[in-house]
C-alpha cells in the first residue's frame, strides 16, 4: 500500500512540475576559499567568479538537508517562500542556492512571466502566472534565464560546464535542472553535478548521463568572497537506482 502511494503521488507531480541513479561515493578533496580555480583532478581550469562558486557552496550546503523528492503543489509565501528543507524538487536545489546570493528567483522569474506571460511555456494550461509554482518549473527556469542572457551553447565538452553553471537535461521525456559542482568527477574529466533527481540532494557525477536541454551561466562578474563549509560533500557516481525510478514517476 505505501509502495502504491508513493507512486501516485509522483504520477500527480509529473503533471504539476515537468522536473526531472548509483555508483558509489567517491571523497572529493575539501573546497579551499583561497585555492585557485583549478579543482584537483581537473585536467582543465575554469573561470568562474566568486559568486559563482558561492552559488556552489550554497547548494552543496542543502546535502545531508533537503532528504526527498516531493513534488507536491504548495502554497508559498511571497516573496521568500519554500516548501519544507527537507524535501524539495530540481529547481529547489537551484532556488534556494540562488536565495544564498540574495536572488530570489520567485520574485525575478514572477515578475518577468507576468510582464511577459506570452513568452513562456503553456504546458500547464495556465491562464496567468502563479507565484506558488511558477518557479518551481524547469521549463519556466530556462525561458528566464535565457530571457535575461544567461544561456549559453550546450556542448559535449565536459570544459565548457565550470562550476556554478546551472544546466538542464531531458530524462527520457522529464525535464530536470542542477548546478555543477567544484567536485571533480572520479574520471577527473569534468565536473560533479548537485542535483535532486528522487533522493534528495546529492553531488554526483551525471553531466553527461543525459541530454543536455540547457546551459546557463547566473554570474560571470566577481565581487563575493566564497563561503566555506561545503568541502566535505563527497561526488556519488550515480544515485539508487530507486530514486531515479521514483523521478521518473514525478518531476519539476
């Protein structure tokens, strides 16, 4: 009967989000704020600013957190609004990062999607932006960013992906989000991805495990110090298998 539940409840989320696992745990050295960009293991460098890597530090910070994937509809408060920490979909990963650095995508992607309903996605049937959910959606996540500059050219090349990025993928059908990481891959060939796909948010090393939809780039300029306490987050290869099938039963 649980099994059954937990089902159901991950069918209703595919049709309310549109977001979208293991190898084993593999440590990653500890994030040093005054190392350079070069991540150990790395066979290339990456540009990214301060705030960029902050933005990693404050979605690794969410590891050992945010415990499950729950696509449930809620009602938030507005502006600052969330759903519980220990739960959360993709884009949550993404959101409350962001809030980290004082963006509050609820408040930035609303008020966009209201000046500019006709430019995004319809695929919900809606008749008007709603700030409960709105940012919440993959799809939503990709038209504000691309709206406000931030897309870049997808690749296949793992040194165009620098830590801080935020990419989006299709997961046979499901679209997901999550944000590259300064953990290197166990192959030392590209960057680790934070991401919740069923299991909650995890580091784990899926850049290239699916089609890539989407590649953006929130902050390109400097100015912020990297917060410490993130370094111990160990890159997983891949997560349960039982998370990802649960993902596939529900997204955002």
């Amino acid at each position: 009967m649980r099994e059954a539940l937990v089902v159901v409840s991950m069918v209703v989320g595919l049709a309310i989000f549109g977001c979208s696992s293991p190898r084993t745990s593999v440590d990653a050295p500890p994030a040093d704020a005054a190392a350079p960009a070069t991540a150990v293991g790395i066979a290339f460098e990456h540009g990214a600013s301060p705030e960029a890597l902050a933005l990693v530090s404050a979605a690794e910070a969410q590891v050992g957190k945010t415990l499950h994937y729950d696509p449930a509809y809620v009602k938030l408060d507005y502006p600052g609004g969330d759903v519980a920490l220990e739960r959360g979909v993709c884009t949550d990963v993404v959101i409350r990062a962001m809030r980290e650095l004082d963006v509050d995508l609820q408040v930035e992607l609303h008020q966009d999607m209201s000046a500019n309903f006709d430019d995004y996605p319809r695929n919900w049937g809606l008749a008007r932006p709603d700030s409960n959910i709105d940012h919440r959606r993959v799809p939503n996540l990709q038209t504000y960013f691309r709206r406000t500059g931030k897309s870049l050219v997808v690749s296949g090349r793992p040194e165009d992906y620098w830590p801080g990025d935020i990419v989006s993928w299709d997961v046979q059908g499901r679209p997901h989000s999550g944000i590259v990481s300064t953990k290197p891959a166990p192959s030392g060939e590209r960057y680790c991805i934070v991401h919740n796909i069923g299991a909650g948010t995890r580091v784990e090393d899926r850049l290239f495990d699916f089609r890539i939809t989407g590649h953006y780039r929130p902050f390109s300029d400097a100015s912020l110090t990297l917060p410490s306490g993130s370094g111990q987050v160990a890159c997983r290869m891949r997560p349960p298998p039982s998370a990802l099938a649960r993902y596939m039963r529900s997204s955002a």
